[in-house]
C-alpha cells in the first residue's frame, strides 16, 4: 500500500534542464559557501559585561553600547573581500543562466541580499542600522494590504484579546520544572518519533552563549543552559525548532542541484517564522504566554520605531511581568545590532508577519485547488514569492519534494478542511457577529 505521507521520487530533469543542472548546482554550492561566515545574530548581539553594568546601575542608564563597541567585535571576515565575492557570483549567474532563468533570478536575489545584509551590518551602531534591517525583514508600520491595519495594530488587537483571556481561571501558569539537561533527552525522544526517520539526524545540545532559550542550527537544536521548561513548551520547541527549523535545513541539504536552499536569506526568514508559528497553531503547542511573547515583540519594535529607547523598552517589559534580566534580554534583542537610542532590529517582528503572510497563502491556496503548492515550503529555506518559480523547478526535475513535511501538511484531508471554513469565516463582519454574541455571554 502506498503511503500518502511518503515524498514522491524526483522527476527526471528534462533535457534542457539537465544541460543546466552543473551550472547551477556549482553557482548555488557557491551562495552556500560564501555566506558561511556571516553570522547576523552573533555580530549584533552584546556580551555578558553591558548587562552587568546596566543592573550594576539599578537599571537606570541606558546600556554603554555605542560605534565602538561593535568596532571592538570583528565580524570574521573581511567585509569588501566578502561583498566582491557575492558580486562576482552575481555576475556569473547572469552570465551562465541569462537573466530570464527563473532560479538564476532566485539566486541572484539571494546574492543582493546578502550584500545588504554586509551593509547592515558595516552599519552596526550608526542610524543606517534600523533602515537596512527595514529593508531586509520589514517594519511594523507595513500593512498587509492597502488601506488594512499595519503590525502594530495587529499587535495591539492581539494584546487586548490576550488580557482578557489571562483573567479566566482555566488559563493556569506554565510550570517550568524541566531542566535544560533533561529537555535534551525529552526532545531527542520526541523528534526521534514525529519526525519519521529525520529525527535520528537531530541533535539536541546545551550552550551557555544564545540569547533565546532554545536556538535551531543545520542539524541541531540548541538549549540555553540556565533555562529551564514547561512539558509545553517541550512540544513547542518539538514543533517550531525541530519540524520547521531544522526540517526545512535537512530537506534543503539533500536538494540534488538547488542547494541553496539549505541557507536562509532575511526575506526566507518571514517564511521560516511564519510556518513555526503556523505549526505552533495547527499542533496546538502554543499558548496565551507564547503569543503574548511573540506579541510584545511587535509592540517593543514599534515603540522602538516611534522613537522609545532601551530604558523605555525595558520598562515597557517589566510593567508586563517580568523581572529584570529577562526584561533586558527582552528589550536587548529589540536593540542589537543599533545603539539604546537610535532604534530597533526588526527581525522579531518576522514570526507575526510570516504567519499572517503564510495564513492567507495557505487560504488561497485551498481556495484555488493548488495544493500541491502547499508542500513546496518545505523544500527547504523557502521564501513565499517564489512558490511559482520552485513548481516549475520541480516540474523540470531541477528540484525534489521535501523528505520531511509536518504531519499537519503531509495529509492535505485535515488542512484543507480547515482552510475552507477559514475562507467563508473571513468574509464575515466580525463587529457584527460580537453585537450578536454579546448577549449569550
């Protein structure tokens, strides 16, 4: 019996494909190499010595983090060597490909970003930081549509929904009495059946160094050493690090000519965040503290936008509950790369943006009948626009179907249904129906 969850065998490149395949798989092994020393979140981030100092002064000055304090942090690699190198490969995927290839045109926009991600960071601590970190992964200014409400209104609704909801009784606290050593063991275990084989590729290690508690790499999953967990954000961490995080980079390594999708580009960003908390909600790993956490994120960044400083964003974080170093590291994720006062890295606010983005594609899609679009976001470090351009990949043979899709996406049955209910709900005037449903509460 054939198993519906079970990747389908490559198709055969085409003869005009095939003429082309070592041409791209040498121009995209270069991409891959080439980005391999940037590394965005370890150039922006700020040592263990300015949160020292900042609660050394009871939290009233603003961080000592300035143009020369990035100065002193080098970057691993040299900035104008590694900028020629992306132009050049630019160059000669146009001259190999011609400017009409559509995975030339994928790859060349990666090779773009790239340099605007070297920009940023030459930027480190100037006010041209914030500007290019706009560029490359949004504002939450955006709106989604002309004339709709922008991230931060999302961000605001989502924060009144929220409030109300953490007065009901039957929304208890998370009770975080698994270690950092024992969540390896537990998340080894988990991965090692949901993911079907996969798993056995996944490791799962401590590290005393990431901001966040838990952190996805190529075949890992890193665990902050001093964190400790809830069984529920287990199942998230299961969810969003392992399905997504790690399952997108496993898939795109094993691409037999695209190998660039491997490697994720700002702009794949949005997709990759979007389809963790997707994943989140269809496996119903998450919870109203998780979604207040991804909220404050939004609202921190536009404070942030509109001007706050860090000491704002800092209070902004402890009037929400929480204590002083985690509001710092809240509030120090928001300012990395910049300086306390010359505004935000907007890279958190990707996890709401990509979900809404994906939500509405995942509607369309089901509304269209074109579902199998639907699996092409796991072929690897994806981004949404170039969902057309990997079809016709994969129908050329240039790509295969992803080896691992979460089992919410692998059975289309269940995610369909959902989406055509989702579709007519959409259509509905929410203000009206409260009107109506006001009187039965």
């Amino acid at each position: 019996m054939i198993d519906p969850a079970a990747p389908l065998p490559p198709v055969p490149a085409s003869r005009e494909a095939r003429s082309d395949c070592g041409t791209i798989k040498a121009l995209s092994d270069r991409i891959v190499e080439a980005q391999r020393p940037i590394r965005i979140l370890d150039a922006i981030k700020w040592d263990e010595s300015v949160e020292a100092r900042f609660m050394a002064k009871k939290g009233r000055e603003l961080p000592d983090v300035d143009q020369d304090y990035y100065a002193s942090r080098p970057l691993g690699f040299e900035l104008d060597e590694k900028r020629r190198e992306f132009q050049d490969i630019e160059l000669e995927i146009t001259r190999a490909l011609g400017r009409l290839s559509p995975v030339g045109g994928i790859m060349r926009r990666m090779c773009r970003e790239y340099l605007n991600v070297l920009r940023m960071l030459e930027a480190r601590g100037t006010g041209d930081f914030t500007l290019l970190s706009q560029e490359l992964y949004g504002s939450t200014n955006e709106a989604f549509h002309a004339g709709e409400p922008t991230l931060a209104d999302l961000g605001e609704r989502i924060s009144h929904s929220l409030a109300k909801i953490n007065l009901s009784p039957l929304i208890g606290d998370l009770q975080k009495d698994i270690s950092g050593e024992d969540a390896i063991a537990n998340l080894e275990a988990r991965l090692r059946v949901s993911m079907n084989g996969c798993g056995d590729k996944v490791r799962v290690i401590l590290d005393d160094g990431i901001v966040a508690d838990a952190a996805a790499g190529s075949d890992y999953i890193k665990i902050r050493k001093e964190a400790s967990f809830d069984e529920r954000e287990l199942r998230l961490l299961e969810v969003h690090e392992g399905w997504v995080h790690v399952g997108t980079t496993l898939n795109g390594s094993q691409q037999p000519y695209c190998t660039f999708l491997s490697k994720g580009t700002p702009s794949s960003t949005v997709t990759q965040e979007g389809l963790a908390v997707l994943m989140e909600i269809f496996a119903f790993a998450s919870f109203p503290a998780r979604l207040h956490r991804l909220t404050n994120r939004i609202n921190a960044v536009h404070m942030a936008e509109e001007g706050a400083d860090f000491l704002d964003v800092f209070r902004f974080y402890r009037n929400h509950g929480l204590e002083d170093h985690d509001s710092y590291t809240a509030a120090m994720r928001v300012f990395r790369g910049s300086t306390p006062t010359a505004g935000p890295f907007t890279k958190d606010i990707c996890y709401t943006k990509g979900f809404t983005l994906l939500y509405n594609f995942l509607r369309f899609a089901v509304r269209a009948g074109k579902l199998e679009a639907i699996p092409l976001l796991f072929c690897g470090k994806t981004v949404l626009e170039d969902i057309r351009v990997l079809k016709h990949l994969l129908d050329e043979g240039l790509l295969i179907q992803p080896t691992f899709v979460p089992p919410q996406f692998a059975d289309m049955h269940g995610l369909t249904a959902w989406m055509c209910y989702a579709d007519f709900l959409g259509t509905l005037n929410f203000q009206k129906l409260e009107t109506d449903y006001a009187e039965l509460f």
